[in-house]
C-alpha cells in the first residue's frame, strides 16, 4: 500500500512523534468511542480500482482552517498558469 503513495521518488519518510502528537485530533485512538464515517466504507470499496491521486482529491480534505486557503491557492495556481502558458506562446 505504502509503495502507491509516492510513485516518483518510490520513498516514503517515516517520522516518530510523540504519542500526544501523533494522536492529536483522532479521538478514536484515545478512546476507543468515535462512530464511524460513511466515507470510510465507500473509500475502501474504491482503493482496490481507484489510484492515490484521485482518492486523494476525493476524500482528503484540508482542515476547516485552510480551506479557503487552499481554494485560494488552487485559483491562483490555474490563473499563474493560463498567464505562464500565453506567454510562452509567444
């Protein structure tokens, strides 16, 4: 599994954390009582025939925080490269 996740370079960089870190915002890991998302069922029905980059897009989402950023970002990517692709047709 762990070999899809980084077709380029074919590494992965594993880090150890502390425990409190590593566990920060998954409740399940601390206690065991969190339901379980409908997603979780359709993301694994999907892994055996989709690829990392489009589940990735799908059900990886950017923490509530930074998605505007991150839709922000998107946008300017888009324009930068409508503007980088006019000028080098030049």
């Amino acid at each position: 599994m762990f070999r899809l996740l980084n077709e380029e370079e074919k590494t992965i960089d594993a880090v150890q954390l502390p425990f409190e870190l590593a566990t920060a915002g998954n409740p399940r890991i601390l206690n065991g009582k969190q339901s379980i998302p409908p997603e979780r069922e359709r993301f694994f029905n999907e892994i055996k025939n989709r690829d990392w980059k489009y589940l990735s897009k799908k059900y990886i989402k950017p923490p509530v925080g930074l998605r505007g950023s991150v839709l922000l970002l998107g946008r300017l990517r888009r324009c930068f490269s409508k503007i980088l692709h006019k000028v080098l047709q030049r």
